[in-house]
C-alpha cells in the first residue's frame, strides 16, 4: 500500500557531522558551528498529527513505538497549486532592468591550459600507495578529514549555479502541475495513461516541491533563493505536452551534470545528485509516455550552465520584483527546420516545421491520424505510452541532412523579456553535436539569409561512444560554433564564447 505524501517519512540529509540516534530527523540548513545559518522558512517543523495517526493505525501500534514518527518535519518552501493558473507569454511593460548580471569580467574568454600536474602523478598499480588514515578506508577523497559538512553555496560559481537549478525547479513543479489540469481524464484515456499514470505525474510535482525547498535553503532562503515564475508551454495535446516534457527534463537534468562537478561546495553537489538522479527518472517516465524508447543511451550528457539557461528562459514569462538574476548568457536562438517527428510511424518522412509552439524546445506535433503512430497497434510503429517502444525505423540516422535556421544576437527573451539574447563568436562554421561522452563537429554549409533570420545546413555525423553504442541517440544537443576546438565534457563550458547560436534539442531517437 503506498500512503500519499502526507505521510512524510523521509529523512532530510544530515548537516552535522555531530553523532545521532537513527530516530532524529536534521535539516541540511542548520550547523552546529558558528557559519551563519541560512534562512529558516517562515513556517516552523510541525507535527501532522493526522499523518502521525493513520501511520500507527496501520501499523497497528502507538506512534510513540515508531522512530520519528512524532518528530517535527520541516516545511516545503510553498504550497502546491494544483489548479489551472495564468500562462501565456509575457504582457507587462519594458524591463527596467535588462541582460545578464555582470561586474567588469576580467577576461574574454578561459584560456585552454595543460593538465594540473599533479593529475599525472598517482599510480593505479593495484596496490595502496598511501597510508591510510583510519582502517577500511583509503586515502584521499574530498571531504573525508571529519570536517563537518556545511550546506550552503561557498562561492557566486556555486551560487549561480544552484540559483539556475531552482529556476529550473520551479518550472518543472508548475509544469507537472499543468499537464494534470490542462487535460481531462478521457484525453489522459485516448492517449494509453490510466488514473495510475496520472497519479505518477502528481507524485513528480510533489519531487519538485521537495527539489525546489532544497534549493531554495542552500542559496539561504528568500534573501538568496528566487520565487516561483508565470510560464508559458508550447503545446496543445496530451502527447505534445509529454514531449515537451521529456524535453525540458532532458535540460535540466544535463544543466546541473555539466556544473556539479565544479561546484566549490562539496556538500551541495551531494545533495544536488541526489535530486538530480530523481530527474534523470523523471526525463525516461516522460518518454515512456511519449511513446520513445526509455534510455537508448550508455550516458547521460553534461551541458554548460549558460546552455541550460538559453533553452529555458524562452518558457519563462514573468518573475516577480523580488526574482534573482542570473549571470548566464542567452544565446542566440537555433532551430532545426526538420526536426525529427517522433509522432510520426515513419520519421524519415518528417518534412519542414513539424514542431508546435515555439523554442528550442517545441514538441513534435501530431500528425494526420493516417500517419500518427499514436494508438497504432503495429509492433515497431506504435509510440502510444508503454514501459517500452522500440521503432523498426529509428527517428534519425547518420548522412541525415539536417536544416537549420538561427537568429542574429540582441533579442528580449526570458522573464519580462529582461535577458538579451548575445554572442561573442565569429560567423558560424561548424555545428557541435553533444550527445553522451561526446563532442562531435559537422561543416555547417549552405548558408544564407534573408528576412533578419540565418539559414545553413549540415549532415548528422556517424561517431560512437565505444562499440555497439552509436553517439547520437536519445534527446540530445547541437549549436552552432565558430571553431572545431576539441573539448571534452569536463570542460565543454570553455566553448561558449565561440557559440553563435543554439543549443537546440535536437530528436535523434
């Protein structure tokens, strides 16, 4: 039997190094030491004692013999909001402010230097090569001194940072929220999900609610964190709107693997993991429902923050006065013309603006009934929802042409149209394709403009991981760049100031 979230028995990650009885709940945004603490939300940790009883009524004993079940839990950041709310784009008057935040950047662009080093000097010969500080445990690690752990940003890297992957949070909390109020039961039906499907979609809003309250205590509370925006989505169907969603999750669960690595704060990357593999869940539930094979790669991929950022900002349509701002560039938007229709039974057919709605983002738009895959009861043409769909015609290959068009720099997009679109790239040469492990490039050909847009073509290399896993699967990246430097994707960032347009998320399987 599962018991609705009310019935909150999770534990909340330990922030004291300090010893505890197993029965104790602590809260990541309290210490022990003299660090300042972050904001403590205006609501105080509370007893649900309706929760508290059904818990020892099924049990079948008193609340008191079961550890923590009378422990105060601390509060979500906000209520949920389960109704259909405002969404559309954004209206209001000019920005007084506009653009990134900045303070006079040292530099132009991170020079490309040679490995640290002292990367080159331990010997993985087998054997240990170093005492070791305590038995069963060897040397080396991060964080492993007995320091105790302190959970907040250390950095405005780590600030920037997490404040990106809260926005990304709301959204998402909003979206799922969405989904379930935009369409009855009956077009939940029509399109193979049951009243259990639905429930999983409510279940993953309550994950955003969890994700966002943990984001918002690690940047401190308001004085740090940023607050819930107005959206606007691109679809119109129940399967569109599963693609956009498998979409936007595919971002933001490679926006926070491309920078949790650098973060300075070892204990917000613990903590930021563990939300993002909840992500990473979330993205092949998604797909599932669209009707795509649920991981049809061997890795996930790492995208820059400023990447994320550029994807999202077009679904956002206005932050309150009190939002926080972001450093991250908006790049220049980037569309593919052909983008593969995964709604269709045969996407090699796919032609021109198959997509609805707008961004780089747009889901696949239903096809004709005569075409759609959607309830077609064909092995290896169906994509109605299903545990897994395997297509007999994969929706992309490699020697596809591919046909792009991109915009020039300096357009309002994001929250109240206050982030300006810019690049610091040459002319575009080349198309960057980032999908697993890897950072591929293409000649981008054919280019011309006409009408302030830019358009160029390119063909969709054939490169793989290691054998047996073609590179270019799953819902993946490309941009448009002014060099084939070689990057990798621990330091994939290094490429933006030679980004002139994108990325885009392109449908390759």
């Amino acid at each position: 039997m599962f018991l609705k979230a009310g019935v909150a028995v999770g534990f909340i990650a330990a922030a004291s190094a300090v010893p505890q009885a197993a029965t104790t709940t602590s809260n990541p945004s309290a210490s022990s030491t003299g660090y300042p603490l972050p904001y403590s939300y205006p609501q105080q940790p509370s007893v649900n004692s309706a929760a508290v009883s059904l818990v020892a009524s099924y049990a079948g004993i008193p609340a008191s013999e079961i550890p923590g079940a009378t422990n105060a839990v601390p509060p979500i950041v906000s209520s949920q909001v389960t109704g259909v709310t405002t969404h559309g784009p954004y209206s209001g008057p000019p920005p007084t402010t506009t653009g990134a935040i900045s303070n006079s950047p040292a530099g132009t662009a991170i020079p490309m230097l040679p490995p640290n080093p002292t990367a080159l000097v331990y010997n993985p010969n087998g054997t240990l090569n170093n005492q070791q500080p305590i038995p069963y445990q060897p040397a080396g690690g991060l964080g492993t001194n007995g320091t105790e752990p302190v959970y907040r940003v250390q950095s405005d890297f780590d600030y920037q940072s997490i404040l990106l992957g809260l926005y990304q949070e709301w959204i998402e909390l909003d979206l799922f929220h969405n989904i379930l109020a935009t369409f009855s039961e009956e077009q939940f039906t029509a399109a193979g999900l049951t009243p259990s499907d639905r429930f999983l979609i409510e279940f993953m809003a309550d994950q955003e609610s969890g994700h966002a309250t943990l984001l918002s205590n690690l940047l401190g509370g308001p004085s740090g964190a940023t607050p819930q925006c107005t959206y606007n989505y691109p679809f119109t169907t129940v399967h569109e709107a599963f693609d956009f969603a498998q979409k936007l999750t595919r971002f933001g669960e490679s926006g926070v693997w491309g920078f949790q690595a650098h973060l300075d704060s070892r204990e917000c990357a613990q903590l930021l993991d563990q939300s993002i593999a909840t992500e990473a869940r979330q993205q092949m539930i998604f797909r599932q429902f669209a009707g795509l094979f649920p991981m049809p790669v061997w890795f996930e991929t790492g995208i820059p923050q400023s990447w994320a950022w550029t994807l999202l900002a077009p679904y956002i349509s206005e932050c309150p006065a009190n939002s926080k701002r972001l450093v991250w560039q908006n790049f220049p938007a980037l569309n593919v013309l052909n983008q593969p229709n995964s709604a269709r039974r045969n996407a090699t057919q796919t032609g021109f603006n198959e997509t609805t709605g707008f961004g780089p983002a747009a889901p696949s738009s239903d096809p004709p009934a005569n075409e759609t895959c959607i309830g077609y009861n064909v092995t290896g043409f169906d994509c109605s929802a299903s545990v897994s769909q395997n297509r007999s015609i994969p929706l992309s290959y490699p020697g596809r042409e591919v046909f792009l068009s991109w915009e020039n720099p300096g357009k309002a997009v994001g929250p109240n149209n206050s982030y300006i679109t810019a690049t610091s790239a040459g002319a575009p040469e080349f198309v960057l394709w980032v999908s697993q492990l890897n950072i591929t490039y293409s000649p981008l050909t054919n280019i011309t403009a006409r009408n302030g847009m830019n358009y160029g073509q390119t063909i969709q290399p054939d490169v793989s991981t290691y054998e047996g896993d073609p590179a270019f699967n799953g819902t993946m990246f490309i941009a448009l760049t002014d060099t084939n430097t070689s990057y990798t994707a621990f330091n994939l960032s290094n490429v933006n100031p030679h980004v002139a347009a994108g990325p885009f998320l392109y449908q390759a399987g």
